[in-house]
C-alpha cells in the first residue's frame, strides 16, 4: 500500500479517521500515515484489531493515538478530542469515515443517530483543533447521496435517508468551515466490495452485489475507494465539494 499520496505530503499534519481499525477507515488511515501524517485511530469495539494496526504505522515512523469511542455519546466524543488535544495539541485532516444502521438489535432512530447526529457532533469538537487549513472529509455512498433522486434497494433505504441527512447537516458548515479556511470534501462511492454493508445488503437481497457490479462494470474493493478517501483529504476542494468515485450512469443529479 504505496504512493496513494505523494511521500511526505503530510509530514508534520495530524490526521484522525472516525472507524478506522478496519475496513475503508483502516485502508484510509494508513495511507496517511504514508504520506507522512501522525496519526489518531477511532474504534467502537474492535480495540486489538485497532492496536494491531497502530503497531504496524508506528514501524513506519509515525505517532499514533488509538482512542475508542461512541461516536453517538457526545461525552464519548469529548473524551476522544481531549486526548488528542493531549497528545496532538492539533488536527490537520478529520476523515468522517463511521456510519452504520443496518446492524440487528439497533433502536429505530440507530441509523439516523449515527449518520447525521453524531457526524455533527464530530466535526463541533473537532473543530477548536483543526488548524488553519485543514480539510473535513465525509465519506458516503451513491446510493445514499443520490437517494432523493434514484431509489435504492428497500433493505437501505433508511440507512441511504439518514446518510443523505447527515451529508446535508454537513454541508451547512461548509461557509463556516471555509472563513477559517478549513476546506470540505464528500466523497461518495457506489456499492464497495468488501465492506461490512455490502455483506448485509447481500445478505438481505442475494445477488444484489453481483447485479449492481454487472451494471456498473466495476466495482470497487476497500482499499481502491479508501485511496480515494485519502487523496480527497489532499487534493483541491472541488467547487462543488463533491468528488464522485465510480460509475453515477444509473443515479439522477439532483
């Protein structure tokens, strides 16, 4: 897992990514540890997995926090940015990677809890941490970002709403992020193989990772889509502060 980002393009930044002991936050985390940035690991319930990786960016070089944390306990969240305040004293790159609402025996406001609620919450205590010209990233999916438009699978549907709400909570920051110069990036993707959502989504519908691949023609893996979530914490702010990863030929523009 190489030249994602050029060597050293984060030296001396401080890079935390929300859900990031596996999966898409875990490919995203270290290629910014790659690229030179020291470097806060976020977990729910996956501490040894979370530890592991740790061990593996600290072999590079690289300072890493591990913190775990419920993003949806506003307490929780506090407790995480005073300890990288602590460590830190200062962020530079703040990747909004968690999300989740399709897990079992979830109260019935889970989704939209995790997905738009604590998303804010994130980025307000955050931000008296993110330097002068740091950049928010909030990963998302085609399916979500595009749900006023084009219908998704029934099984997401509720995941997809509260995903597009959190993005739009998001995005009426932007004006106050962009006067202290904090730039702001959605990255949204179609369906990723591999992740924890495709498996449910699979798992409620069959074939329907198989359909939306045969479709689009490709679909990408976890750390193919995570290297994109990477460059966006890099790359210049598109004007509409979207950058879109994949086929969108079967999604409508809003």
């Amino acid at each position: 897992m190489t030249d994602v980002l050029p060597a050293g393009s984060l030296d001396g930044k401080v890079a935390l990514v929300t859900g990031s002991s596996r999966g898409i936050g875990a490919d995203t985390v270290r290629y910014l540890a790659e690229a030179g940035a020291d470097v806060v690991i976020n977990f729910r319930n996956k501490a040894p997995r979370a530890e592991k990786l740790a061990t593996q960016l600290r072999e590079l070089g690289r300072r890493v926090l591990v913190v775990g944390a419920d993003l949806t306990d506003p307490a929780s969240v506090g407790e995480m940015f005073d300890a990288v305040k602590a460590e830190f004293g200062r962020l530079d790159v703040l990747v909004l990677n968690a999300s989740g609402g399709m897990e079992s025996g979830m109260a019935e406001d889970y989704a939209l809890l995790l997905n738009r609620d604590a998303q804010l919450s994130v980025l307000d205590a955050a931000t008296p941490l993110l330097s002068d010209d740091a950049r928010v990233v909030f990963v998302t999916s085609h399916q979500a970002h595009f749900i006023r438009t084009t219908p998704t699978m029934p099984e997401y549907e509720p995941v997809a709403l509260s995903k597009r709400a959190g993005e739009d909570a998001l995005r009426e920051r932007i004006p106050g992020l962009a006067e202290k110069g904090i730039g702001f990036t959605v990255v949204s993707g179609d369906m990723i193989e591999g992740t924890i959502t495709a498996t449910l989504l699979e798992r409620a519908n069959p074939g329907a990772i198989a359909e939306r691949r045969e479709s689009a023609g490709k679909l990408y893996n976890v750390s193919e889509f995570a290297a994109e979530v990477a460059r966006a914490a890099v790359d210049a702010v598109p004007a509409d502060n979207t950058r879109l990863v994949g086929d969108v030929s079967a999604f409508s523009a809003e």
